[in-house]
C-alpha cells in the first residue's frame, strides 16, 4: 500500500494529502475549501477534544454554546477585529427560498431579505460579549470561564485539508476577569495546558511565544502561540492564546461593580486550537508508509492479526490478549476479515498508524508466543503470551516517548542563528526550519523581511535572553532575538 503514496522528499505536499486520504482521515465536499472528516480522522480528533477538555475542566472552565450567526452590526464595534476578518466571512442576507417561476429550480426568495446581514462567526467574541453584557453585573460574577467546541467559517481561497478550510472544527474559550492581572494569567495558564497538551499527548515539540504587532489576533493586546515544526522544515502555529485587554468589554459596554463600589470595565481573554492540529500530528510523525500516530491520540492502539487466519486455538489466544490488554484500558480490535490476507492488513493497518501490531500464528503458540510489531519503527519482538499485555503497556509508553524525543532532535537541529540577511537567507533556503535573528521591531521590517524571503516572524520567545544586536535587515539596534520561518 506504500506505493500508492509519494514520497515525501519527492513531493511533501502531494505525501501529505496522499495519507490524509489513504487513511481514511478526510475528503474534499460537494462545498467549495470545505471538508468531510471520515470516521477515522474524526475519532482521533475527538481523542484531542476530549483531553483537552478534560484539561480545561480541571482548570475550572465549564462549556456552553453560543449562536452560529452573528448581527453585522455586532461586528462593526470593535474596529480591529472587523478588519481583520471581513475578507473571510460569509454573509446571510436572506431567509427563504421560493420556486423559480419558469421551474427551473429553487432561487432566493427576493421578499425574504433580512433586515439586518447575518455573518456566519470566523470566531466568537463579538456575540458572547455582547451576551456577558447581561450575565456580569459585579466582581462577584467574576471570573467567567467559558469553553465552546463549534465550527467556524473563514472564507479562505487557498484550502488544505485539516490545515486550512473555509469551515473547520475547534475550541473557542472566553473569558472575563476583574483584573488585567488575573486576565494575563489565565492567558498564560492555557498556554501552558496548550503546550503540554502538544509535547505530552501529541508527542510534537513546541516553542511558546508572544506574536509581533503585525501577526496578533485582530482586537487583541497580545497574541500568545505555540509553534511547531513539520517535516518540512515549515513551522505551524499549533495555537493561540489571546490577552484581549477591555477592547471587547468596551465595546459592548460590559461592566461590572468592584469591591471599591466602583463600576469598571471587565477584562477578557479568548483562545482555541482546531482540526488545524490533525494536520499538524501527521506532517509531524508520519512517514513514506503512512500515517503515524501517538499511542495517547491514536483511534485505534493494538490490532491482533491471525496467521494465517482464525481458528479456534488462535481465537482462544487472542481472546485472551484483548481481555487483558482492555483490563489495561488499551483499545484493541481484533481482526478476523477472512477475506483478506495477513500481508494486506499488516499494509493497511500500517497505513492507518495503528502503533502496535499483534501477530497470532499457530507456530508462535506452539511456543505460548505472539509476535508483536511497533509503527513507529517497525521492530518485530517475540513475547510471551501470558505476558503480552503488560508488554504492549510498556511499548505504548516508549512508542509515545520515541516520537517525541525524535521530532524534537528534528527540530532542535533546525534552529539556528543567523546576524546577518545573507546568512538568514542561506539558512532559509537551505535547511530551513526556525531562524533566531535580530529584528527592529518595526512591522515595515517584518514585511520587508517576509517580501524577500518569504518568512513570517513567528514569535518573540517568552524563555528569550535579553542581548542587544542588530536588526539583519535594517542594521537599526534590536534588544532581543526572535523566530522566523517559513510556516503554513
């Protein structure tokens, strides 16, 4: 099966959209730069959302659901973010189809026009602050801590499946706080789960890191990201964590009465990470022969394979293998498709990153063995039977720790310094990957920089030391290093 994906030093592009398709993660839809996430692919994000959740929850946050639409008007109050998305949104303007007169089909009802457009949400904050309005009153309604999993649409013209579509899925939290203080906080707070999420879950390393003027989130006071690395050498903003000041709470008038007796304006954050992230966990770990998967996200953790196919014995055995991995909570399934070969499904699974593989032959029972196969490097190891599940419990736990340390020393070799525009430009062209240079702060730079190269800065690295230089295009002083790369 690994021939009918490309190589990824032949065409990573193509490489990428051959397994999301191979394996059976998602398809393009009758709906132009959108998607349908198959089974598959949707099971593994619901491994992501479900930890995450888990992961907010723990930090006091709580759910809820807010309207798909949102009055134009909304977002015209908050000047920033209006222009930072009115190229990608979708307007509704009417409510009612009719039948075409010459019964051609159905068209747009003319009478039907809406009073007021309709903007199906980019993002959330103008309608949730608008309904804060009504819910914060006093100090004693603070914090709010409020997560909703949703769809959004962007009208992107340039689509890729998982990593950029008109319409995708994600976590979006908003909060309010009473402080500016306690509002940077939280926003460091998700960060940080962020991060731990993506180093300890998805086995992909990342750099946190505050955004540029220029690259923050429209509305926002300061943009905080993780960034990762993809095989490419490209970097992918992995999430966002925004520090939104009282820009929101100003403009839908949220209020609330402090201690003091004094009436203030609230202080907010947003933040959210999406399917974006599946895209990410494959160009990350996957290989020539498909996907691969960490053990912690996988849909699927061990498959048991009959050799050559089932019979009593073997399905004795294997019954004794999925009982005591599922006492482990290990997900297992065992395969008996008579219909298909045992080579063919150690392909396929292979292909859909399954990361343990369980071979159960009658000439490995005659020995009370079973022949086990890791994805992540494609080792074979002969275990005893009674002891296979306890095995695979230790192999799931160095197959996550293997992938993360490897892509780390990925992307740990492709950070480099660069002092002057020549060698940043040699770097860039070469091995690619995060160049830590001097900036002068100025956004005319930044886009200077990114016209010639190509590159975005991606962050002001919070763990950055402070060391003068000189930025390496203008020559104008700089107090710090920052991160470029070309990135997705």
């Amino acid at each position: 099966m690994s021939k009918v994906i490309t190589a990824r030093s032949e065409d990573y592009s193509q490489w990428y959209n051959d397994i999301v398709k191979r394996a059976n993660l998602a398809d393009h839809s009758a709906v132009r730069g959108c998607m349908v996430i198959k089974p598959y692919g949707f099971a593994i994000w619901e491994n992501m959302r479900d930890q995450l959740d888990k992961m907010f929850k723990e930090t006091g946050h709580v759910n809820a659901s807010f309207p798909l639409f949102i009055p134009k008007s909304f977002l015209s109050k908050e000047a920033e973010h209006v222009e930072g998305f009115a190229k990608e949104c979708a307007v509704v303007t009417h409510h009612r189809l009719m039948n075409a007169p010459d019964g051609s089909g159905v068209i747009v009802d003319p009478s039907a026009k809406l009073e007021e457009e309709l903007i199906v949400r980019p993002t959330s904050e103008t309608i949730i602050w608008n309904t804060y309005r009504d819910w914060i009153k006093s100090y004693r309604d603070l914090p709010l801590l409020i997560n909703q999993w949703a769809n959004v649409v962007r009208w992107e013209m340039r689509t890729r499946l998982f990593l950029r579509t008109a319409e995708f899925h994600w976590q979006e939290g908003h909060t309010a706080h009473s402080t500016s203080e306690e509002a940077v906080e939280e926003t460091l707070k998700i960060l940080d789960i962020y991060e731990k999420f993506a180093e300890e879950y998805m086995a992909m390393p990342v750099i946190k890191g505050v955004k540029s003027v220029n690259e923050r989130f429209a509305g926002a006071v300061d943009t905080y990201t993780i960034e990762a690395l993809m095989q490419d050498s490209k970097a992918l903003q992995a999430g966002t964590s925004h520090f939104l000041g009282q820009n929101f709470a100003k403009a839908f008038d949220v209020k609330f009465l402090s201690e003091n007796n004094k009436e203030e304006y609230v202080w907010a954050t947003s933040w959210g990470v999406s399917t974006r992230l599946v895209g990410g966990l494959i160009m990350t770990h996957s290989d020539d022969q498909g996907l691969v998967v960490p053990p912690k996200l996988a849909a699927l953790q061990a498959v048991i394979v009959p050799i050559p196919k089932p019979d009593a014995i073997i399905n004795e055995a294997a019954d004794k293998v999925i009982a005591a991995l599922k006492d482990k909570g290990i997900s297992v399934k065992y395969d008996t498709d008579a219909k298909k070969r045992p080579g063919f499904k150690f392909a396929e699974y292979e292909m859909h990153g399954v990361p343990v593989r369980i071979g159960i032959g009658k000439r490995d029972l005659e020995k009370n063995q079973v022949e086990i196969a890791r994805r992540d490097t494609g080792e074979k190891t002969s275990v005893d039977l009674d002891g296979a599940a306890a095995y695979i419990e230790k192999l799931l736990v160095e197959i996550q720790d293997n992938l993360f340390n490897k892509a780390k020393k990925f992307r740990d070799d492709r950070i480099s310094r660069a002092d002057d525009f020549d060698t940043f430009k040699e770097i860039l062209n070469g091995k690619g990957g995060f160049v830590s240079a001097h900036w002068d702060g100025t956004t005319e730079t930044e886009l200077k920089i990114k016209e010639l190269t190509k590159a975005t800065l991606r962050c002001i690295p919070l763990n950055n030391e402070k060391e003068a230089g000189k930025c390496i295009l203008t020559g104008e002083p700089s107090k710090e290093r920052v991160l470029f790369a070309k990135a997705y």
